[in-house]
C-alpha cells in the first residue's frame, strides 16, 4: 500500500483516500474553435504510459478534496514527491540520467 503526502493537508495519509486522475501538466489547447480534430483527440484520448518516473495528477478525496501532482516511479511504486497544482515539475535527478545512459541496450527491456 502506498502512503501519498498531500501538500495541502501537510501529512502523508493511506493510498485508500486518493484517486489517481491520470497524466499531470497536460495543457487544453488555447484556442478551442480554431484547434483542428487531430490535436483535440491527441489532447483527449493520448497519455504517457512511461516505464519508470512519471508525473501523475491525484485528488485528496476522502481529505481536503484538492488535487496535486505525485512523482512516482511506475515500476518500483516509489513516490518520489508530491506538489502542490500550478507548481512546476521537480527536474529529473542527475543520478536518474546517468543510470539510463550508462545501461546497455540488451538490458533494456
């Protein structure tokens, strides 16, 4: 089971009261008339499924009822952080970068 910090709540509360509600920082397009067929269903229906970190969007639901962004890995569950919306992504660690450009490509999966 995961424990979740929720940044408004200040407080690291059960996996059982948070939803998670996909990929976070995706952007709307910024003008809806003019935005042809192709963005609008990339912008709907196309996500991320990365192996490894991956930016994430919950809700507090049984809490404060906010919702905030997680940094976790996808393979090992870890969360890495969590922020409040609005704020910008935590960079890639340096360790996180050498590890995947020093690795072979046959232990790539």
């Amino acid at each position: 089971m995961l424990r979740i910090y929720c940044p408004y709540c200040r407080e690291a509360r059960e996996e059982e009261e948070f939803h998670c509600k996909g990929e976070a920082h995706i952007r709307r397009p910024t003008e809806p008339d003019e935005t042809s067929d192709a963005t609008w269903g990339s912008y709907l229906y196309f996500r991320k499924n990365p192996r490894g970190r991956h930016l994430e969007m919950w809700v507090h639901a049984a809490g404060c009822r906010k919702y905030f962004n997680v940094v976790r890995d996808t393979v090992t569950y870890v969360i890495e952080s969590s922020y409040p919306m609005g704020q910008a992504a935590p960079p890639t660690p340096t360790a996180a970068l050498v590890s995947v450009a020093s690795a072979n490509p046959g232990d790539v999966p």
